[in-house]
C-alpha cells in the first residue's frame, strides 16, 4: 500500500477533524475558529513552534528535524465559499450560506496529518514549516503572508501545496513544469448616459445599445488580437442596468473575468478592453469608466522542484500525470512560488462534482495520499544521511 502505516492508523482521526472543519466554514481572512483548531492541534502534535497572526487568521507551525539543513515549506488553505450546501452529509455545513466546497477542509486536514507524523518521526534533517493560510479564494491570503515577510522571517528556501481533484481517480496526481493555472484579472465597466421615459428615447441617452456593443466587441479580443496558438480567455459575466420596462436607465455596469498565462498577452488583453469601451463610448456619445483589476499571477511550477515531486508521488500515488495540461482556474500560491522555487500538484479524489458546486465534498479516503505525500517528500528532499530505521520510517 502506497500510504505510509503511521498515517493509515490515524486516518480515523483526520476523517474526525476534517468532518469539524467542514461543520464550520469560515471565509475569507476571518479564519479564527479554523486557525484555533489547526494551532490546538498543532500544539497537541508537539510543534516546536507555532506562529499565529499572519494575514490575520494565517498560522505557520515549525518542526525541527536532526541536524542542520534546509527549511520546506508546506501549504495548506483554510477557507471556504459563500454558498449554500447541498451535499446531504451528516457533517454537512452548519453555518447558512457557507461550505467548503473547494476542499480547503480536506488541505488543512492533509498538512495536519503530515504534522503529526514528522513531529513523531523527525526522520528529517532541516526544519519544516507548516504554512496555513486563509482568504484563497478572495483576496489572496498567500500574497498577505508573502508580503509579510514569511519566506524570510523562517528562512523557507522551497515551497509545495496540493489540491485536492474531483476529476482524478482517487490517489492520482496531476502535475506539469511551468505554468499549470492562469493569472487572473477582473474588470468593470460603468456606461453613463443620460436616462429618460423609454417612449421618448430621442430625448435621451441611452447606454444600453453601447454596453451591447462593448458585449460583443470583447470577444474579438480573443479571436482577433490574441495569438489563436495561446491561451486567453476574456468573459463577460455580469450585465446590470434598468428597473422598469419604459425607463431608459441613466447607467449600466457590465463585469468579467480575463485568465492568460503570458504577461504579454495580459497586457494586450488589457489595453484592447480599454481602448474598445473608450472608443464605442465615443462613438454612442455616452461615458465610459472602465475599473481594471489584476489578481493572482499565474501559478508556475518550477522545474527541478516539480521533477522531485513527481519522483516522490510516484512512491505514494495510485498513479502519476507528469504533463497535465494548463488550466485557467488560478491560485494565490501563485504569490508563494514567485517567492521561492516549489511545485503545486493535485490530487485525485474520485470522479464527481465540481469544486465550487453545492453537492461538492471532500472524499476523505484522499486525505492519507496527501499527507503521506508531504512527509516523503520532506524525508527524501531533507535526508538524515543514513537509512531510515523501520521502526521510525513507519512505512
């Protein structure tokens, strides 16, 4: 069996704290149950040192192994989503209107477990830093700890992260060098008229046929600006305006979503989304304001890091996907892989619904590959010098 024995044996234990997890999403950079939990059982594992207060509710918890070396770090997200859960599980969400149903529940529960083993073991030379992190999915939680100085203040020289994957069988892992997740960019756009009785539209200005116009225009950003080899995607999502049948509103907003790999191509997405609403607002006699906003870079593993990682999930994993193919979702360990060299890998949890969709559930039978992953990795990176006695390997 490709799961280490001392983490078979407490599997049990982690199903326990991952169903509590579950139970009581929080979300955002307000973690502090979560973040309460996580520290309580660090300190119950023997962590040397456990550091809360990062990016308000973010923890990172150290282990000292056997002489000196280097330190890895080993990331796990906390929060969840704001939707309702539909799942049916006995420890379903109780908080209305928020769920895990990212498998931010199952990450944590996956470093915990590699917690309690390496504090057990220490078959390590080095230190490992265990870094728990809120506000994945809002306004990067990983950038605040990077921009806090944690790579330094902890002198972590490497960094790896797993998610977990409903559309992997369970045990597989997925990975690729180079870029796996795109960068993210949001935009808004507010069309300004002027607004009237919809039966005398001569007397006004109407920013609807505009805001159609800029709607249809985006998509040529895509097909006839972008090279039609890369990767660019420009959404149009959201179009508000109007509260009556017969009023021709003063103001429309529209918003979406730009994911790419390359910063060229993201800075010609951008400058074509300006120049195309400035240049229909022009032309319709209306006014255009245009709120760009850049998010998450995108997440680029680097390539020694992420050969090592395969090598090592090859020992745990059911099976190995070394040139899985980019995709557009996107990751703030974006923000910690620009800061040190690592790698970010998913992991199989059995074909079924999408994350970020109500049914969603993490299978917790993927949470013994996971931390089984994170305590040879650190093992293999960070070696005693000598073999691993059977009794301590617990393999």
């Amino acid at each position: 069996m490709p799961v280490v024995n001392r983490i078979a044996e407490f599997a049990e234990d982690m199903k326990t704290w991952r169903h509590h997890l579950h139970r009581n999403p929080e979300l955002g950079l307000e973690c502090h149950a979560t973040a309460a939990f996580v520290a309580a059982r660090l300190r119950e594992f023997g962590v040397d040192e456990v550091h809360e207060g990062l990016a308000v509710t973010g923890l990172v918890g150290i282990i000292h192994g056997q002489g000196a070396g280097p330190v890895t770090g080993l990331r796990a997200d906390m929060d969840a989503l704001p939707m309702d859960e539909e799942t049916g599980a006995d420890w379903a969400s109780e908080m209305g209107g928020k769920m895990h149903a990212c498998g931010h529940d199952g990450h944590t529960t996956m470093l915990l477990g590699a917690a309690r083993y390496l504090a057990e073991t220490r078959n390590f030379s080095g230190s490992v830093a265990l870094i728990f992190q809120p506000a994945e999915e809002t306004i990067g939680g990983g950038r605040i700890m990077v921009e806090e100085g944690m790579m330094d203040r902890f002198g972590i020289t490497e960094v790896y992260a797993l998610h977990t994957d409903p559309f992997g069988a369970l045990g597989q892992f997925r990975t690729r060098p180079g870029p796996i997740m795109a960068a993210v960019d949001d935009f808004e756009i507010t069309v300004t008229g002027k607004g009237g009785h919809a039966a005398y539209p001569h007397e006004c200005v109407d920013p609807m046929p505009c805001t159609l116009a800029i709607g249809q225009a985006l998509q040529t950003i895509v097909s006839r600006n972008a090279d039609p080899l890369a990767s660019l995607v420009v959404s149009l999502t959201q179009v508000h305006g109007g509260s009556a049948f017969n009023i021709i509103p003063e103001e429309v907003s529209m918003g979406g979503t730009v994911r790419s790999f390359d910063p060229a191509l993201r800075d010609l997405a951008e400058k074509r989304l300006r120049t195309i609403v400035q240049g229909l607002a022009l032309s319709y006699g209306v006014s255009a304001h245009v709120d760009y906003h850049r998010n998450y870079p995108p997440t680029v593993n680097h390539a020694d890091q992420t050969g090592y990682a395969v090598q090592v999930a090859r020992e745990v994993g059911a099976s190995v996907m070394d040139d899985l193919a980019p995709e557009m979702g996107a990751e703030d360990f974006s923000y910690m892989l620009n800061a040190r060299p690592g790698a970010f890998l998913f992991l199989g949890q059995g074909i079924g619904p999408s994350v970020h969709h109500p049914k969603f559930d993490f299978n917790d039978e993927a949470a013994p590959y996971g931390a089984s992953f994170f305590v040879r990795l650190i093992e293999a990176r960070q070696p005693l010098g000598q073999a691993l006695h059977p009794s301590r390997d617990g393999g």
